[in-house]
C-alpha cells in the first residue's frame, strides 16, 4: 500500500509533467500522517477515538480520564454525584457524547422532528445602538432578549424549556456541464412551543451541527504568524479569494486574539469553546463562564438548585481539556490509488487549495508536548471567507459577517459514514454528501465550484475519491 507503482507515476507524469509528477508524490509521501507523530492509524467506527500515537501510557491513563467525563451524562443538582451534578437548567444535552457521538459531527435534524439531538440553534439580534456594540466585542453577538445567544430545547423538572425547533426542507436543482442533475437541499427553521415570549422581530438564525473533536489541540498549536500569512484582504493573487482572520474577545487573556475554533471561527483556544459549550449545551457553569445561561424573564430557571459554583471545577475542566486537545486525527487511506491522485491534482487545479491549505507545522511551544513541531495536514487555513449569499446564515460574529465562515478542516473527512452512520456536511447538514457540499460553494469559492461543474463523471469521482482519501 505504501510502495508507489510505476503504472501510477506514469499517470501522474501524462496528467502533469514528469518534474510536477515527481514533486507531487514527494509531498504527499509522508501523507498518510494526517497529524504527524500523533497519527493513528485507526479507519473502523473507531477512528475518531484514539489518543494521540506518540502519547505514554501515563499520559494514555489521563486521556482516559477525560474521555470518561466526555462520555458520562451529567444529572440534575442537588445529588450524591457531586462530580457531576449542575445539568441544566436549561439545556441541549446530556453529555458532550450525546453531539458529538463517537467524537465525531452532528447530523441534520430529520424533517418535521422537533429534537435536533446533535444539531444547535444559535440566536442574535442586528447591533443597533452604541450597547449593542459593546456586546458585540465582547460576545460576539447580541443577544435575542428573551432566548439569549442558543436556543434551549430542553430543561430539568420545573423549568419550562424554551421551546421546540421545527426543521423542514426546500430543494433546488443544480446541473453539470454534462446535464448531470444534482439535487441540493436547504433547511427551513420554525420555532413552535415558545414558553418565554415572543423572538425579537429582527432575530437572527443560525443552525449548526457539531463538528468533529480531531486534531483540535493540533490546530491550537499552529502559529499565529503562519495564520495571518495567508491573509489576502485586497485580493492581491486577483483570484477573488480575500480571506481574514476573525478576532474575537478572549475571556482567558481578558485581550483580543486571534478566533480559531467554531463555524465563525468566534473563539481563541479550545479552552474556550469547551466552557462555551458547557453553559450552552450542558448548562454547567465553568471558571470562564461563571454564570447560568438564564435569560431575565426565565425565573424559575434563574432560581433553580445547581451543582456548585462553578459546576465544573478545575480539575474535570483540565481532564476535558486534555482529551480534547490529544484527540488523534486517523491516518490518510489509498494515497497511491490512481483515482485518488488524480483527484488531489484536480483539487488543486480549481483552486481549493486557495482556502483549504494542505499543510502546517504546529509550534514548538505547544500546549501539549506530543502536539508540538508536527508536520500537519489538516486542509484548511482557518481564516473566514465569504461563501456568498446561497450559504449565508446572516449572522455576524465578531469580525465574520453573515456571509462568512471559517474553512472547515478535512482531516478525517472520508470517515464520516463509517464513524457516524451518516454523511451530512456543511454548518446546518443540508449538504448530504460531499459532492453537495462542494455544489453549495459559493461567493470566493465560485470560480472553483463552475470548475467542478465542468468535470465529466470520471472526474467527479476522482475528486471524491481524494475527498474520501483524507
């Protein structure tokens, strides 16, 4: 499997030239090391679960524990588990597992289901006036007056939850040079059952699915400047693709830093977008996130018993930390097949390298000493780039505006239905495979997507044979 064919180089030499054959494949022979040294080389249900390869077994024994408390469910405060009491009151789930299952992404709630288990509601409203503004350096966001920044659908007893979401869908045609028709999907949000008053007039919606858990503390470990070094507000390639970085507020660091992490790209650290999602999901308060996510008109919540203050304290905080961050991304598949690499010239040939940037080498100074100086391959640069109108949310976060999303990793990516017995894309799942995603490409990504458009039937699967490669 390792071993490269000659049949397959004589392919790549017709396809791009001896001398870009030849320095093709010497980039990509170190390929199947998605996550450098941390790699694991792992590609059942599994995959997503693994520490990171190069990890002790003393350190194995710590990860264990953080995957523990990942798994476990919280219960209702006051109760005998004191180590895991505080669920609530207001919630979207009962464990970090419940989205993310096996580690991995959330799927699209089904139509007409009025549960969205692994898929999340974020709200806001336009910032209007001079305090608004202030909420939004420090949030992000404002947020709707009654529902806050994420929509609750379920509570503890006592508490009324705020309400049921509705999805349903409307579809829409789109048509390869060759006539293949190619079917996309759109979500449609209703919200129904409100227990706390009507959604301000201008709410903004945003459905999101969780994403996967690998490589993330990989990610935290890339460089700042390596980062910014991408940058191209002025379009200065004159490809029309101008992407930025988002900055956001750090609550850690009480500064501006650069956002990584999120569909927006809207917080700085991991640590920081696992407080986030314990108070909004879990409704457990952290260091970072001190206070309950009760919105004024929610008394009962407000007055409801909890599990200490904070609910999850500094030690559970650290385990989880660790595990989320020394989660090891699976190691790439069929490198050397012939559909494969020519689907990898043809991914660079549209220009989805532009944004979707193969490869990093994470800080030596990394928080965790197996993360750090790796030769990575997580396909993406992290910065925001607007998608056009067909995959705006209209919803601002921070610097992204409501037209902009962080470029989303694709480690891992070919693994999805065998991790998640799904293979929903995008941030709201309305892609269904990977070719719709790619057809949902818009705005920066335009000139790339009339590219694929033109591709016959074998260079369609050749493109999703790489896909599925990574």
């Amino acid at each position: 499997m390792f071993k490269q064919s000659s049949k397959l180089l004589l392919v790549l030499v017709s396809l791009t030239g001896a001398s870009q054959a030849a320095s093709h494949m010497q980039a990509d022979s170190d390929n199947y090391h998605s996550g450098g040294k941390t790699t694991a080389f792992v590609d059942g249900r599994h995959a997503f679960t693994q520490p990171a390869k190069n990890m002790s077994i003393e350190r194995r024994v710590e990860f264990s524990v953080g995957n523990n408390f990942f798994k476990s469910p919280w219960v209702i405060a006051p109760s005998s588990t004191t180590a895991r009491d505080g669920l609530g009151p207001l919630y979207n789930a009962t464990s970090c597992r419940s989205c993310h299952v096996n580690n991995g992404r959330g799927k699209a709630p089904d139509i007409g289901n009025k549960t969205a288990v692994s898929a999340l509601l974020r709200l806001s409203i336009p910032a209007t006036t001079p305090a608004h503004q202030e909420l939004v350096q420090y949030l992000g966001v404002v947020p709707e007056p009654n529902y806050g920044t994420q929509f609750q659908d379920m509570a503890i007893p006592g508490v009324l939850p705020e309400g049921k979401v509705r999805v349903d869908y409307s579809y829409e045609n789109v048509s390869f040079d060759d006539g293949t028709v190619v079917e996309l999907r759109k979500p449609n949000i209703q919200l129904q059952a409100l227990n706390y008053g009507a959604l301000h007039p201008d709410t903004q919606f945003s459905l999101r699915l969780a994403r996967p858990m690998i490589g993330l503390g990989l990610l935290e470990a890339i460089a700042e400047a390596d980062i910014l070094a991408q940058e191209n507000p002025d379009d200065q390639r004159g490809d029309g693709i101008t992407g930025r970085a988002n900055r956001v507020w750090d609550q850690e660091t009480q500064t501006v830093q650069l956002g990584r992490f999120g569909w927006k790209a809207g917080k700085a650290s991991l640590r920081e977008q696992n407080a986030d999602a314990f108070i909004q999901d879990l409704g457990l308060t952290s260091e970072l996130r001190p206070k309950s996510n009760c919105m004024p008109k929610q008394t009962e919540c407000a007055s409801a018993p909890n599990g200490g203050e904070p609910e999850i304290i500094a030690n559970i905080e650290q385990k989880l930390l660790f595990f989320t961050r020394t989660l090891a991304v699976p190691a790439r598949r069929n490198l050397t097949d012939e559909k494969v690499v020519q689907g990898a010239i043809l991914f660079r040939r549209t220009g989805c390298v532009n944004c979707h940037t193969p490869s990093f080498t994470t800080r030596q100074d990394a928080a965790e000493p197996e993360l750090a100086g790796q030769k990575i391959y997580p396909y993406t640069d992290l910065l925001l780039h607007d998608m056009g109108e067909g995959l705006a949310d209209n919803r601002p976060e921070f610097l992204a505006t409501g037209s902009e999303w962080r470029t989303p990793p694709l480690w891992g990516i070919g693994l999805t239905e065998i991790v998640h017995g799904h293979t929903e894309f995008l941030h709201d799942g309305r892609a269904r495979n990977l070719l719709e995603a790619v057809l949902w490409h818009g705005g920066e990504a335009e000139t790339a997507k009339q590219r694929v458009l033109g591709f016959n039937q074998e260079q369609r699967e050749a493109l999703l044979a790489f896909l599925n490669s990574l």
